[in-house]
C-alpha cells in the first residue's frame, strides 16, 4: 500500500542537506554545516553517505592556502528527492 521511503534521505541531516542543495546551484561545506547545526563530523559522514549514492557531488579545492569543499545536487539526486516527496505523500493521505 505505501511506496517504500528511500532509506538514504530518510536520515533528517541528509534530508536537509538535500532540501538546502536543491534551492541553491551549489553550497560550500561551511554553508552547508551552518544552515543544519550539524557538526563537522557528521556533516563530513552524511555527505560521504550522498556522494555514494550519486545524489550529489563533492569538489575539494584550495581558495588561497584553505581548503573549500563545494557540494551541489546530481539530476539522480534532484529524481531521488522528488520520488521520495511522493512517497512520503502517501503516508499523508487520510484513509
């Protein structure tokens, strides 16, 4: 009856990490560390966990002698993200 919830956004962090992606054409890791409250750590995991997947791309580069991590969201992510919003729309339909 109730379409399957894709297991790697149903983690609150990756849904929001996704859910930021999605408004913005790409976000620095900082950005990104900021708009969540998530520690740097996490973050780090969570990030590993949607560029496995395909859902988004991760680019490392040096601005100056820092290191910039630059995440944007893959069309397989923006497809993934829109299918599980339809899923989760069936669990919200009243019987």
């Amino acid at each position: 009856m109730f379409k399957p919830l894709d297991p790697i956004l149903h983690s609150e962090l990756r849904l929001a990490v996704m859910s930021l992606l999605l408004g913005v054409e790409e976000a620095d890791f900082t950005y990104i560390k900021e708009q969540t409250n998530a520690t740097a750590g996490n973050l780090s995991v969570q990030i590993d966990k949607l560029t496995a997947a395909g859902y988004i791309e991760v680019e490392k580069k040096f601005v100056g002698k820092r290191p910039c991590t630059t995440c944007h969201i893959t069309q397989k992510g923006v497809e993934a993200f829109q299918s599980y919003v339809e899923s989760l729309k069936d669990y919200l339909k009243p019987f």
